[in-house]
C-alpha cells in the first residue's frame, strides 16, 4: 500500500480488449494525486485461463491496485479470488455500470468482448476523419477546405495539428491552416460556407515559452513549423505579440470564434470546439 513515504505505487490493468477505457478511467482519478505516481502495467486482450497466468504471476510479484473490464465470469472470479488472497484491492470498472444498465433495462448484456471497437459507420467515419486531417495538416492541399467540418487557423505553436488529430478521432473532419503576419490567407478560407472556422490564440509569454523549448529541442538552425526557420523574430515578444494581433484583427474580420488555448489541454480545447460545432448545427437545423 502506498504511504506518505511512497511516491509510487503499482497500479495494474486488465482488459480482454484493448484496455483503453481501463487507461482513460485510471489516469482521470490518479491526475488527482499530484504526489503520487502509478507505475502502470497494462494487460490487453486477455481472454483465456493460459494469459490470465501471466498477469497473477506480476501482480503477485508488484501487487498494487487492480482495476479490470473483463466480461469471462471464471476469469473474474479467478482474478478476484487471487487479490483477496495476497490482500490487495481490485475492481471491475465497467461492472457497476452494467449492472445500472441491466436495472434500468431489464435485460441482461450480449457480452461481447470490445464490442465499442465494432467495424461500423461510425468507425469507418473516424477513419475517414482521420485521413483527410492528415492531408489538411499545416495549411495543405487548402482546396479541399469546403469538405471539412471544422478548420482551426492560428499563429505558430497553437496547438493546431494536436487538436485537428484529437478531434478526428472523434469522427470530425478537421482542417488547419497557419495564420503567418505578411502572408496572405488563402481564398479559399475567406469563402468557407460548410466548415465551422476556429481562431485559436494563446498568450504572447506563452507562445515565446513553447517557441523557445522547440527551438532549444530542435537546434537554432533546424526549420520551424508553419514555414518559419529558426530567427529571431519567432522568439522575440514585441514580435510575438504582432502576431498575436494580427491574428486577432482576422477573425475579427471574418467572425471566426476566438478560442483562447494559454492554459488549456488538448482535450479541454477539442471539447470547447466541439460544443461550438454542436451548436452550430443546432442553428442550422
């Protein structure tokens, strides 16, 4: 068990899919834990008496917390069985749900195994986001911009590209184009009917922080993203702010929305333009 002392504990996660529920759930509730670290060991397709083995064996060796989304009855009561053994605590994360469901229901599960991951439209539509992203990245191929469903525009080291690729993930075709001061924005963003347009900005201090870390990581002299090599001005706060401005003055031009990123994560930004995109359909419908 872990104590003051302790700044770690084993934290084991089993899964007869890919485990990424287990991983998603984990890491939200040990984010709380600020000065404790859990040493994660993942098990993914476990689905047989023979690779359930092979998790006790180290979970006895680093016992620790046991968290799992198994559906094989004798699977989780063997797994069960072996944590009241050597005294630690486990705990089926979908299990409570499902018995919410089956309540609510009346009516017990099919028991599918990774039955989320199923090759549907949805899943094919995820693909497909995901494709087109890639080839929207950074300003590219801007013809095809009317196709997107959301184009992110900002300065350098808004976080453009993560947030594009979170959000396709999510099925949403996403598109990004670099705003640079000097540079015209290409024709085909001031016309754009279909996609939803989103202005990202962060603060000056910000961008020269992120800017000087990836230019201290890449070497002065290797190029820069979004068409800059390495000068000055990328860092320079006088600079910096310039281009902060002019960012601004364009989508108070075109009425994109502002969406300030200082402080945020890529998730809390791909939410943020995900509700603005839910209610912009809301209007069109």
């Amino acid at each position: 068990m872990a104590t003051a002392d302790n700044s770690y504990f084993h934290l084991h996660m089993i899964s007869d899919s890919t485990g990424e529920t287990l991983i998603t759930v984990a890491r939200a509730v040990a984010a709380q834990y600020a000065n404790v670290t859990p040493v994660e060991h993942v098990y993914p397709l476990v689905r047989s008496q023979k690779q359930l083995d092979r998790v006790l064996t180290e979970i006895e060796e680093a016992p620790g917390i046991v968290l799992f989304t198994l559906l094989e009855k004798d699977l989780v009561e063997r797994l069960e069985a072996k944590c009241r053994e050597i005294n630690i605590p486990s705990l089926s994360i979908i299990g409570p749900v499902m018995q919410l469901f089956r309540a609510y229901l009346g009516r017990d599960t099919t028991q599918r195994v990774g039955a989320q991951h199923t090759l549907n439209a949805e899943y094919f539509k995820r693909i497909d986001a995901l494709n087109y992203t890639m080839l929207h990245d950074d300003g590219q191929h801007v013809e095809g911009l009317e196709d997107a469903d959301v184009v992110l525009v900002g300065v350098s080291r808004t976080s453009k590209t993560p947030t594009s690729i979170y959000l396709a993930n999510r099925g949403v075709r996403t598109a990004n184009v670099p705003l640079v001061p000097g540079i015209p924005i290409p024709h085909q963003l001031e016309t754009l009917k279909k996609p939803l347009v989103v202005s990202l900005h962060a603060t000056p201090e910000r961008l020269v922080q992120i800017r000087q870390n990836r230019v201290l990581g890449m070497g002065a002299e290797t190029a820069i993203g979004g068409g800059r090599t390495g000068d000055d001005s990328y860092i320079d706060r006088q600079a910096v702010s310039e281009e902060v401005a002019f960012s601004r003055k364009l989508s108070a031009r075109y009425d994109w929305p502002l969406l300030d990123v200082t402080r945020r994560s890529i998730e809390e930004t791909a939410a943020a333009i995900m509700k603005l995109y839910a209610d912009r359909q809301r209007q069109r419908t």
